[in-house]
C-alpha cells in the first residue's frame, strides 16, 4: 500500500531544474530506444533524433553500454552539434548488448574501469556528468566495499562528476546508500500517471538524504500511451504492470477525455509537473516520437485542478 502520506508535491515553473545540477535541462533523452535494443534501427536517423532533441532544448541525455550502440550514436550526434553542452550520462555494471534481455554483467573493478573508459571514448567526452551503477538488483552485494571503492576511483579520476544508481534500488541495495557516493537514482515504472510507488519508501529516504531522482519510464511501457487499449484488454498482472496500474490508468483517461487532452500528453506533463522527479527520462527510436514529445515539453506542465485530479485517482 502506497503511503498516503507522503503524495507528489505540484510544480509550477516544470523548467526550473533542480540547482544540484550543474548545467542540462529537467527532460532527458534516454537513448535505448534510439541505440537499437528494442528493434532495428537506422543511424542517420538515430544521430539526427538526438540532434532534434538538442535543437529542441532538451540538453541531458541517457546512455549506457547495454544499450548497443547508443554510446556510439550519442558521440556521432555531440560532434555535430555547436550549441550548448549537453549534460551527459551513461551506466557501469552492464556491458555491451544487442538486445534489451541480454544481461552482461561484470562489477569487477578492472572490467568496471574497462567500461568506463570505453564509454568515455565512444562518446567523446573526457568525463560524464553522471555514472550510474547499472541493475542495482542484481549486484553482487557481497562486493560492496570493492564497488564502492571503485566507484569512487573512477570519481576521483575525473572521469564522472557524480555517481548514481540506474535503476530501482532494492532492500539489499539500501546499505550501499550509507556510504555517502550516490547523489542520484534513475528509477522507472514507480513515478508516473497511473503508479506512485516510489512514494512508498524511495522518494522519502532520497528526499531525507539529499538524493535527486530521474523518473524513467513516464509511459508506463506504454500503457499511458499507444499501448493503452491492448495492455487494458491484457491485464499483464505482473511486476511492472498490475491490474491496479490498469485500473488507475482506465481513471486517468478518463481525465484526459474530460479535457480533451491526449493520454500521452497528459501523463507526461503530470511528472513534468511532480517536484519530486527532479528529472523525466523519455525515450524515443523514430523522428516522429521526438517530434511529439517535444511539443508535449514545450506545452509545459498542467494546472493544479488537473494535477491533483489525477494524483487523486493514483491515491485513492
């Protein structure tokens, strides 16, 4: 049961990114998509959505090494581009994969330093902004005083300016915390318009330790999106997509409906306008999804009637 005490704060200036941030934008291009996992995909294209997205201030960008080529893309798109510097972050802990159910995993810390100065290289930059500890429910937690140790090596070397954990931290992951290195978390699936689960234990310790949170995944694999009607016919009823999330996303469109306003749309403004997702990761694998989340960003976020109408089916 979500803590109904602890519910989504309204944002209204959605633009204002939060100051621990040094440079970037609140919306983040997560590259998974774009890199080939999910499908086939074409490099012109791919290397030019990025530059859209650059071109459209939205001036951070998600990567990671298991996402195939999406490090390689991101450094073709950044050698083209003459504006603003993007702030940049890619993943450690996964290796190299071509499909989104590969799972290469190596915490060591030669193989660790390995991957890092790779990703440096396949990018183009001499350092990220931030490195996230990728799968943080599959580490080796008998490992964390060498993981941490490396971690902070390659901060030391200046190869990241902060470290962060990339994806949802589970119980065993919470010792990690104590040691003070991870200033940020990318979680998916727990922040969006039809689940708050995040609310639950996640975003209380992270707010109470001064740790900044990506909410990934604003769609809900899709189910507050194109895949509304075939995942409410479906009823997954599994981890990521329970009946309840069906339930509330059935409540929420009926909202958009009552306003007229697209689902999609209406979703992702809602986490543009939670304070708490200090920042929004979407994705994005042709030109034209790019396009439409653009338009969603510039329409910037909803009212507060329509925030908390919305907050209200998710709680209640």
């Amino acid at each position: 049961m979500i803590n109904t005490l602890t519910k989504p704060t309204f944002l209204a200036d959605v633009y204002k990114d939060h100051p621990s941030f040094s440079h970037g934008t609140r919306m983040v291009l997560g590259t998974s998509g774009l890199g080939g996992v999910w499908g086939p995909v074409d490099e012109n294209e791919s290397v030019d959505l990025i530059l859209y997205a650059l071109e459209n201030d939205i001036l951070s960008m998600d990567t990671a090494p298991s996402y195939n080529r999406a490090e390689e893309f991101l450094g073709k798109a950044l050698k083209q581009w003459k504006g603003e510097k993007p702030f940049i972050s890619t993943k450690i802990g996964r290796l190299f994969a071509e499909k989104a159910d590969e799972f290469h995993l190596d915490y060591s810390r030669e193989t660790m330093l390995k991957s890092m100065e790779t990703s440096l290289e396949r990018i183009g930059v001499d350092a990220v902004d931030v490195l996230f500890l990728h799968e943080p429910h599959l580490l080796p937690y008998d490992k964390k005083d060498d993981i941490i140790e490396t971690l902070s090596l390659i901060k030391e070397k200046g190869y990241a300016k902060k470290i962060g954990v990339g994806g949802n931290p589970v119980p065993e992951f919470y010792p990690f915390f104590e040691s003070g290195l991870f200033e940020v978390v990318s979680g998916f699936m727990k922040m969006d318009a039809c689940n708050m689960s995040a609310f639950e234990k996640d975003i209380p310790y992270f707010q109470k330790n001064d740790i900044r949170y990506y909410a990934a995944s604003a769609l809900h694999m899709g189910l507050l999106g194109s895949r509304f009607e075939r995942l409410c016919e479906e009823r997954p009823n599994n981890e990521w997509i329970s009946n309840r999330d069906v339930d509330v996303a059935i409540k929420v469109k009926a909202i958009a409906d009552q306003y007229g306003i697209d689902l999609a749309g209406m979703s992702l403004r809602y986490l543009m306008s939670t304070i708490e997702a200090d920042r929004i990761v979407i994705g994005a694998r042709k030109t034209e999804q790019i396009k439409t989340t653009v338009d969603y960003w510039k329409q910037g976020g909803l009212s507060e009637e329509i925030f908390n109408k919305i907050t209200d089916c998710i709680f209640n």
